[in-house]
C-alpha cells in the first residue's frame, strides 16, 4: 500500500516518492514547502514524516504552520522527547 495516498488523496501525482522529493527540494524554503510538511503532519503517520523532514526541520517550521490544535500538540511532544537537548 501507498502510504502517501492517505496524505495526498486529492493530488495524486504526490503519491510518487520521486515526485515528491523532487518537488520538495525544488521548493525549500517557500510557502509550498511549509504546506507540504504541514499535509505530512496532519494526515500522515510519524514515521511518514520524519522520512521527508528531520525532527530539527519540523521544530524550525512548527510555529509557523497552521494546524489542527491536536495536531501542533503531537508534534510539540515528539519535539520534546526526540528532538535535540
């Protein structure tokens, strides 16, 4: 199964890793960048994420990212057990 598909229902053609990486280098530091690690974490599963951006990168973004209350929450707790001390 194609985990990416749960991510990106709506644009399948993210549902490829070559795809995706390719877009994500292409579009570091843009506003498309921050609304595709803000699609990873919302939809996707922990391990998904942390395949495209480190644990650093999503603390770096995390203030910036609108997201569901839950959402920031998760995210803010794996920042804190598993990011840098």
């Amino acid at each position: 199964m194609n985990y990416l598909n749960a991510i990106f229902w709506d644009y399948p053609e993210f549902t490829h890793e070559e795809t995706l990486r390719a877009f994500l280098k292409r579009n570091h530091n843009s506003k498309l960048y921050s609304w595709m690690m803000t699609r990873f974490l919302e939809y996707g599963r922990v391990v998904d994420s942390l395949h495209y951006f480190t644990i650093d990168e999503i603390a770096k973004y995390l203030p910036k990212l609108k997201m569901a209350s839950y959402t920031l929450k998760k995210w803010k707790r794996l920042i804190e057990v598993y990011g840098k001390h």
